[in-house]
C-alpha cells in the first residue's frame, strides 16, 4: 500500500494508472484518504522525523531561491 502510494506521488501518474502489481487504485486511494484523514500519515511522519532527528540524521537547511519561488502578477496587486 504504502509502496503504491510513493509510486503515484514519485511519478505523478494519474490513480487510474497504477500499475496492476498495486492491486485496486480505488482500495489504494481510499485507504490514502482514510489515513489522512483519521491522522495515521502524520503520526507515522512525526516518529520517523524523530527518529531521524535522534539519530542525527536531519541537519535542518532550508533555502529558497527567489528564482524559483516567484509570485503570480495578479499576487502582487498587478492590473
């Protein structure tokens, strides 16, 4: 489950798409639904950040650059 629901995000193929070896996309795309929604994704994120973290393996660098995060003309007030 978990392994067809990377590999819809990874590739950004359409739930219709999915490979047969997934199984059903409807029972794949449920229980992703099902999961976010009763909070079991963020509770699974939140221990494996920990763990990361304990482990030292997170070094927390963020960077933007303004080249590629870029405002929409109409969401600067443009005419």
């Amino acid at each position: 489950m978990i392994d067809a629901i990377a590999f819809k995000y990874r590739t950004g193929c359409p739930w219709m798409d999915l490979p047969e070896e997934f199984g059903s996309w409807k029972g794949v795309h449920n229980r992703l639904r099902k999961w976010a929604a009763d909070g079991t994704w963020e509770k699974v994120f939140t221990a494996l950040l920990a763990q990361a973290d304990s482990e030292g393996d997170l070094d927390w660098v963020v960077a933007v650059d303004s080249t590629i995060v870029r405002a929409h003309q109409h969401a600067a007030g443009a005419r």
